[in-house]
C-alpha cells in the first residue's frame, strides 16, 4: 500500500510540473499576442523607390524586377517655349527614361537605365542600411544610393564650347552620384526624406560666372515629402539645392523642384507629375536644371513603375 501511495503521488508531482510549464508556455504566447516584439521594422515608408526627381529610401525587393518608365514634356508656359502651339508642352519630349531595378536581397537591387537626354546609360547601386523600427530604437531609415552614367554622344556634341587643346578622352564621358537618403515614416499619412549629395563631372565647359568658375564637384542638399490622402492616392513633392558658388545666383541655373500625386493600382504604381527638370537621372538634373516656375519652365511627367517576380522566395 505505501508502495502504491508513493507511485501516486510521485505521479502527481510529474503532472502538476508539467501542467504549470504548459500553462507558462500559454501565459508567454498570451503576452506576446498582446505586445508583440518592440523592434519591429517600419514598412512602405514610400511606395515606390522613386518620387518625382528624388530616389527615395525604398527598394526592390529579393528576386524582383521593377521596371519603370519616365517621361518628362516639354515647357508648359508660353515664356519657355510652351503654349498652346505646343499644346503645352505635350508635343515635345524633354527627356523619356526606361530603367530596371532588380532585387539582390530585400534591402539592395542593382540598376541599369537608359536616357534619351544625353543618350545616358547609367548602372546603379542601392542599399538599405538602416530601418526604421516602430519602437524609435532607430527612428529612420538610411539608404545608399549610387549611380554613374556614361554618356554615347558624338565627340562634336561632347565637346562643344570646349577649348580645342583640351585632350579628348573617354573618361570625359562618364558622371557620377552618390547620395546618403534619410527618411523617417511619421504615421501612415505623412514621411519625409533629406537627401545629401555629390555629384563628380570628369568634363566641364569651364565657364565663370560673377569671378567663379564651373567646377567638376557639387554638393547638394535635398528634400522630399509624401502625404497619403487615402491608403492608395497620395501627394508627392521634392527639391534640391546645389552648394555651387558658379551656380548660386547665376540667372542661367534654377533649383529643382517637382509637385505631383501618387496613385498605386494593385501592381502598378504610377506619379503624376509637375517639374522645372529637364534631365530625369540625378547626375543631370541636379548640375543641368535651367528652367523657372515662375517663367512656365515647369513640364508634365510621369512615372509608372511594375515590379515583376523572378525568382519567388523560399517558403
């Protein structure tokens, strides 16, 4: 008898044990439903990884092609050429760009475009260093961007307005971007971005302006904003600003700026958009926007981007 006691309590104790580590195991899964890990990362800060001129800090995502298609009018003020007899603009074509971006990992793609201006063709880089967590651990997220293009025109155009001692050399045909993109997600209406940039020319005309002359380094500063009106229209907007003593009041060079919505249909995501730039790529609108607002020198664009699955991830 006490042999049989003994078993039954010895029993007790293994059930009892084992019915308290059952019930912590549903007392952790109940906590976790009710507060989830604090370092969670901030999606979609923007919808696309482009706005108007301005790369944002977005992505293409592992094992997927976004193509996209950029297509910049003509001047839409009579001032700048524009008017009625070119129905604003819309019969010239100022720039048309078609570019791919594909995915390496979810936070890197790679890039290769090409730009009717200039007849540029550019290969790019960029990477999502640092996120930005719902819990404010990191409260912004960090990409960077480079790009470098190479420009096929003939040697007279590449050259024109050049002293004809200088030496012609291929490297004179490349440009280059780097850009450090910071962006912070607000709520789900409102992010913002700061962009620093520097933009390597290895030509110049070498033209002076006010005693100084065009230099084949400038820095920039810009700036973008996205308001979501609804979960799928938005408004869009950014600017640059370049630290040139060349450029900074010389009537010949303007600041770009771009206005427009964001409308995104299921795979599509497409910009409607409003802007004083010529050049689309950054190594050609951030040293080469010579258009006013004020004088009509703004053009109708648009950008329309679709992402397509290559290679589907492991499940």
């Amino acid at each position: 008898m006490t042999k049989l006691f003994g078993a039954i309590l010895c029993c007790s104790f293994v059930l009892a044990g084992t019915t308290s580590f059952a019930q912590t195991d549903d007392l952790e899964k109940l906590l976790d439903s009710i507060s989830p890990p604090q370092d969670t990362k901030v999606s979609a800060t923007f919808k696309a990884t482009k706005l108007i001129n301005a790369q944002s800090t977005e992505t293409a995502k592992k094992g997927t092609l976004d193509f996209r298609i950029t297509h910049r009018f003509g001047n839409s003020g009579g001032e700048s050429g524009g008017g009625v007899h070119t129905l604003w603009g819309w019969d010239n074509s100022e720039d048309i760009r078609f570019s791919f971006d594909y995915g390496l990992t979810d936070k890197m793609h790679i890039g290769f475009a090409r730009s009717k201006r200039q007849e540029n063709l550019d290969g790019s880089f960029k990477w999502k260093m640092l996120s930005q967590t719902t819990d404010n651990k990191m409260p912004v997220t960090v990409t960077l961007f480079l790009d470098a293009a190479y420009t096929p025109v003939r040697e007279t155009d590449l050259y024109a307005g050049i002293d004809s001692s200088v030496t012609h050399n291929v490297a004179h045909r490349f440009v280059y971007v780097s850009q450090l993109l910071i962006a912070r997600k607000w709520n789900w209406r409102l992010s913002t971005e700061l962009i620093a940039s520097y933009n390597h020319r290895n030509l110049v005309k070498g033209y002076v302006y006010d005693g100084h002359a065009e230099t084949n380094d400038i820095v920039s500063v810009g700036g973008a904003i996205r308001f979501k009106l609804t979960k799928r229209f938005g408004l869009v907007m950014d600017y640059f600003h370049n630290f040139s003593p060349y450029r900074n009041g010389n009537p010949a060079y303007s600041d770009p700026l771009g206005i427009g919505c964001e409308i995104e249909t299921g795979g599509h995501v497409f910009t409607l958009n409003f802007t004083n730039a010529s050049g689309i790529i950054e190594n050609d609108f951030i040293p080469n926007t010579t258009d006013k607002w004020m004088k009509g020198g703004f053009k109708f664009g648009f950008n329309i981007s679709r992402a397509f699955t290559i290679v589907r991830p492991k499940m």
